[in-house]
C-alpha cells in the first residue's frame, strides 16, 4: 500500500510540475504577445509621426518656393520698371 501511496504522490506531483510549467509557458506567450502588441503600435505612432513630419517639411518647402516665385517676380517688375524708365529717358533726350 505504501508503494501505491509513493506512486500516487509521484504522479500527482508531476502533474502539478506539469501544471505549473505550462502556466509559466502561457504567461510567457502572454507576455510575449502582449509586448509585441505594444511594439507594434509603437511603430504605427512612429510612422504617424514621420508622415506628418514629411508632410510638414512639404509644406515649408511649398511655401519657400512660394516665397521665392513672389520675390523673383517684384525683381522681375523692378528690373522690368528700371529698364523702362531707362528707355523713356533715352527717348526723351532723343526726342529733344
């Protein structure tokens, strides 16, 4: 009977290691999981973020060129004026 009782024991007890080892195996996995759902999100607000900084750098770059068209015309027109100031004088003291 004793022998029986040590065998029942036995088996009861590699059942609970058992129980135990699978219970750390899921909580792993859990784990796991759990930490690659996190990740993941990490990397979509990261991608958000560098979208919106593209576009953003897009916009400055639009509106520096923007800038730069505007600026380039009133020389343009400045020059435009000088040049024709220029030939109306000539043409006044021609006309003289």
């Amino acid at each position: 009977m004793l022998e029986g009782e040590l065998i029942k024991r036995q088996a009861e007890e590699d059942l609970e290691r058992e129980k135990g080892r699978e219970l750390a195996r899921q909580k792993r996995a859990l784990g796991m999981k759990q930490d690659l759902i996190e990740a993941n999100k990490m990397q979509v607000r990261m991608q958000d973020e560098s979208r919106q900084k593209e576009l953003e750098d897009e916009e400055r770059i639009e509106e520096f060129a923007r800038k730069k068209a505007a600026r380039d015309l009133m020389k343009q027109e400045r020059e435009q004026a000088r040049f024709s100031d220029k030939q109306n004088t000539r043409q006044k003291m021609i006309d003289r």
